[in-house]
C-alpha cells in the first residue's frame, strides 16, 4: 500500500539520521521527481501552509512556557500543594501531579512541566522517603499533562490541519486532563507511601500538618501565578480573544509576572527565553513544510483514498479503526515525536474520519492521550530524556518507572473511547 511503503521509506532515512523535515522533504521531492518528472507549485505549496494566523500562536505560547519557567514561579505552586498535602503518606507524589497539572494550564509543554517541576520535586520526594521510581514516574507521567490540559501547542497544531475549533480541542482536554491527574493522584496514595527511606530502611518522620496561617501564606505566593490559566483560557471559552490574541496576552501577562511580581528574572534570561522559543518554533514550522510537500505527494499518489477504501472493505466498523489507529500512533511513537506524528497521520485519515461520522474533536483528544504516551515510551520518550538530564539516573531505571504511567493512559484512552462525552461534554455546555 502505498501510505505503508513511503512510511517505510521515511523511517529508512530516519534510522540514517536524517532530520525529520529533512526526511520528508527529501523523501517526497524525490517520489514526484520519480512519478511526475517534475516538482511544481513547491513555492506557492510552502507560504500556502505557513501563512495561517492561527500558527502565530504556538511561538507564543512557547515564549508564554518560557517566561514562567524562568521566572521561578513554579517553585511557589509545588510550595503550596506541598503545603496542603505534605502530612498525607503519598501527599509528595499527589502534590506533585498537582503542581504538574497547574503548570500544564499554563505552559502548554509536557517538556517544559517535567523539566521545571521535576527539578523542585524530584529531591523532595527523596528526602522524605520516595522510592526513586515512584519519584521518577510521578514526574514523567504528570508531564504529559502539559500537552492535554490547554492551552496545548499539539491540539493548535491539529485544529490548523483540520480545521477544527481551538476553544473546543482546549475545552475537550480539560475533563480527560483532570481524569489522568486523578488516576496518577489515587496511583500515588495507593503504592508510594513516603516515610521510609529505601536506603536504610528507617522510617522519615513527615512534617507536622499546616497551619491556617502557613496554608494563608502558600496560597498568597502563589495566587498570582495561578491568575494566568484562568485569563488565557477564559478569554478563549467567552470570546473575549482568539487563540492566538490569547496567546500574546498570555506571554506578556507571564513576563510581567515575571519582571515585576516574582521579579526573578533578568534581562539575560528574556532574551534566551526569546531565543529558545524562536528556535523550537522555526523547528516545527520546518516539519509543518517538510509534512506539507510529504502529504502533497500522498495525495498525488492517490493515498488517501486507498486508506479510507482499505478501511471501507475491511468492514472495521468505528470502533475498529480507531483502534486501528491508536495502535498506529503508539507504534509511531517509539520513534517520532508529537508534531511529526500529528503531520504524518492526520491529513491521511481525514477522509475517513468524515465517512464514519468521528467527531474530529473527540478523536484529537484520543490522539493527544496517545500522544502523551509517545513521551513516556522509548526510545525517544522525550520526558524520560529530562528526568535522566535532572537526576542523572540510567534511561533503563527511568523508563520501568514510566511504565504503570503508560498502562494508565492507556486506561484513559479506553475510557474515552466508550464514553466520548468525557470529551465532548464541557465544548457542549460551552457552546461550541
């Protein structure tokens, strides 16, 4: 089939260590060179894809991430929740998904929550007695939250290639978000019960409870921090601002927090904070470009509609081909990461994702989850790569540590599959 053998073609020049776009662009010029003898319209097909308002919002939440990263404001969440929860055997671990889960609505990155949180709660789950899988895992898994709570660079991404609204993607990721911060929550109080220390076997005495005036002062430091999710995304949900006019406001409501309130900023971080932001969007907007010319060439070669015939003849029904499909982008995320796979697959499938009546926000939901898997699971597993960066452990010891994580996402996928109101019942209440 000709989708299965330009994919094969493309992991050859991945497994060469072609870069992505490069891959793609290559791959494809030299499919239409072999089958058109010619490469038209390759201008007009580039600025044609790139010139979309909606993608100036993606460097924009990425500079959003940057400038709360780097102005220290996810050390006063994790203070608080650890406030709150400090007392309870497994509260680290909760206070962590917590801390994981705040920062996801307002950074938008799995990267950036693993890195920035990992950081603060990684030695304090171990000073009071965490195993160093439980701290691990807690991490890696309460990252991926970062690309499934909204606002989320993914879901941006997915609605520009299938013109789907942005408010509802965000407003869909917010149930199936708090569902897997709930399952990692109630994982932690079940198996990781903190006050003993695995070197030595003896128990570590927790703090005394919180008092109201300590639980005053935690909430007080962070209530700044915690206006940020509430102004970006209800500006999106009650139409005061597009996506993308959210995400500016956004990043300039961040860098003002982080100048002004927090004031743990430096000039010398506002510029690199620009710079990095910069560099990963030029990145992604390379593969937009490179998955652009690769599903141009599919389309010339008549792809698409052998998948939606392929799938029409098998008689796999709904439920079939979804399954289909998550096993699909499981398998393609053991060696992509989340743009590309989001690239590859979407515009190949959107035929049959019309004929069978899926619901594109519920499945860009089911393909976000999915996609929160792909972090976790190696070799590229991305969060793993952080957690290895921050402590120094072997890959092999954080990647068994990931592992009850990705049974649970996999568990959520599940769910969300029978019950797709999960998702789809907040864009309802809101209208969309």
């Amino acid at each position: 089939m000709t989708f299965f053998a330009t994919l094969a073609g493309l992991l050859v020049l991945l497994y060469l260590g072609v870069p992505m776009f490069a891959a793609m662009f290559l791959l494809s010029l030299g499919v239409l060179w072999l089958t058109e003898g010619a490469v038209t319209l390759l201008g007009e097909l580039v600025f044609g894809k790139l010139d979309s308002y909606l993608l100036v919002a993606v460097p924009l939440f990425m500079l959003m991430a940057h400038f709360m990263v780097r102005g220290r404001v996810v050390d006063d969440l994790f203070h608080t929740a650890h406030t709150m929860l400090r007392r309870v055997r497994g509260g680290l671990g909760i206070a962590t998904v917590a801390a994981c889960t705040v920062f996801a609505a307002i950074s938008g990155s799995s990267v950036a929550t693993a890195l920035t949180i990992g950081k603060v709660a990684i030695p304090q789950m171990l000073r009071f007695g965490y195993s160093r899988k439980g701290a691990f895992g807690v991490v890696a898994g309460g990252g991926t939250l970062g690309i499934l709570i909204p606002p989320s660079a993914p879901m941006i991404l997915y609605a520009y290639v299938t013109e789907a609204s942005v408010g509802a993607l965000f407003a869909a990721g917010v149930l199936p978000g708090l569902m897997m911060a709930t399952m990692f929550s109630l994982w932690c109080l079940a198996t990781e019960r903190g006050g003993i220390d695995p070197a030595t076997g003896r128990a570590v005495e927790l703090p005394p409870p919180a008092t109201w005036g300590e639980l005053f002062s935690s909430l007080r430091r962070s209530i700044w921090a915690l206006t940020l999710p509430p102004f970006v995304l209800g500006g999106i949900y009650f139409g005061v601002f597009t996506p993308t006019e959210a995400a500016g406001t956004g990043a300039l409501w961040a860098l003002l927090l982080a100048l002004v309130v927090y004031r743990q900023m430096r000039l010398a971080d506002l510029w690199e904070g620009v710079n990095e932001a910069t560099r990963t969007a030029a990145m992604l907007f390379m593969i937009i470009v490179g998955a652009s010319l690769y599903g141009y060439m599919l389309t010339k070669l008549g792809a698409p509609q052998e998948l939606s015939q392929l799938i029409a003849t098998a008689g796999l029904g709904r439920t079939g081909f979804l399954l289909c499909m998550m096993v699909l982008l499981f398998l393609l995320g053991l060696i992509l990461e989340t743009f590309s796979i989001i690239l590859l697959t979407t515009p190949v499938i959107l035929p049959a994702l019309d004929a069978m009546a899926i619901d594109k926000v519920w499945y860009g939901i089911l393909l976000t989850l999915n996609l929160e898997m792909a972090l976790i699971s190696p070799p590229v597993a991305l969060n793993i790569v952080v957690i290895k960066a921050i402590t120094g452990a072997p890959l092999a010891e954080v990647g068994w540590a990931v592992v009850p994580y990705l049974l649970m996402l996999a568990t959520g996928i599940g769910l969300l599959m029978a019950f797709p109101e999960i998702a789809l019942w907040l864009p309802g209440v809101l209208g969309y």
